[in-house]
C-alpha cells in the first residue's frame, strides 16, 4: 500500500470544492486494483485490520443506526432521486474497486458537473453515493469503528463531528490506542 496526498487543485481545477479531488480515484486507478481514501482529519489506529480484504466497494453508513438517521438518509435519497433501498454513506472513509471504476468510468463527470452547484447536495458524497446507488448497486457496508464522523472509531479516528468538538492531544490519543 502507499501514501498519497493530494495537495493541490491542478486536477479538476480551480472551479471545484476541495472535497471533489478525491474523484482522483479515477486516475490513481490505473496503478491500483483498490484504493482506500481517507479524509486529512482521520488517524488510523495500530488496531486497524487490512482493509484492502474487502473486494467491494465499502463505506460507512452517514448516520447512526436509528430510526431518526434512517428518515435522514430517506430525506438524502429523495433530494438525490435515489430509491429508498439506497444506503446512503458517508464520503469520509471509503475503498473503491475496480468493478466500481469500471462501472463509473464514462459518467463520474456528468454526474460532478450536475451535483456540484446543487443547493441540498452534499459535495462529493452527493456524487459519490449516485453513482453508487444508479451504477453500482449494492456496497459493503463498513462498520462506525471505520471512522464514522458521528462516533469514535476502535480502527479510525474520524476528527470531525462530535470528536471535533473535543480537544484531543498526541497524550490523549497514546492513552485512547492504548487501551485498544
């Protein structure tokens, strides 16, 4: 596995959100069979397992497992006209595979140009689940210890949402991965 941080806009230019960059997939999957993409405010945990033993797309559900995220996720299906058997996840914590990039190769763009200036859209996840949801099908739904923004992961450590709220230090993270 490598590292690789995307540190400019010269890829998509300078007319798209940041958080739309991550469609770089696209190029990095040429050298690459799977690709795990995680947010810059996202710390791996030594407990993490291989992620890369998926072999399907996989990313975490946006919202808690309850009835009030489920009407959530309904409310997101219906602005992005998505069937209501759509599980719409989170952009923060994902692996893409070939099968995906395959599938969206020829209509990620249309589908960035339309969602990108939509008032209720949501950036990238906007993109990222319709694509999923019209091209895909069915994900490998990761469980929240993948980095929910809504809880503290056990293998990632999603630094937004509530987590952001709270000070976190290098000693208070030594003492969290410790106790792992």
């Amino acid at each position: 596995a490598d590292y690789i941080c995307l540190k400019n806009k010269d890829w998509l230019g300078e007319e798209y959100a940041p958080a739309y960059h991550k469609l770089f997939v696209y190029e990095l999957s040429k050298t690459y069979d799977k690709i795990f993409y995680s947010d810059a405010d996202a710390i791996i945990t030594k407990s993490c397992p291989n992620v890369f033993k998926y072999d399907t797309f996989s990313a975490i559900l946006d919202g808690r497992n309850s009835a009030s995220a489920a009407s959530v996720r309904k409310r997101k299906n219906e602005i992005h006209s998505l069937p209501d058997t759509h599980n719409y996840f989170q952009s923060g914590m994902i692996l893409f595979d070939k099968k995906f990039i395959e599938l969206t190769k020829d209509r990620w763009r249309e589908e960035l140009d339309f969602w990108k200036d939509v008032k209720n859209g949501q950036h990238d996840q906007s993109v990222l689940n319709v694509l999923v949801s019209k091209y895909y099908g069915d994900y490998n739904i990761l469980s929240p210890d993948w980095g929910a923004w809504w809880k503290r992961g056990k293998y990632i450590i999603h630094y937004t949402g509530h987590i952001q709220k709270k000070e976190w230090s290098e000693d208070k993270f030594n003492k969290f991965e410790s106790k792992l």
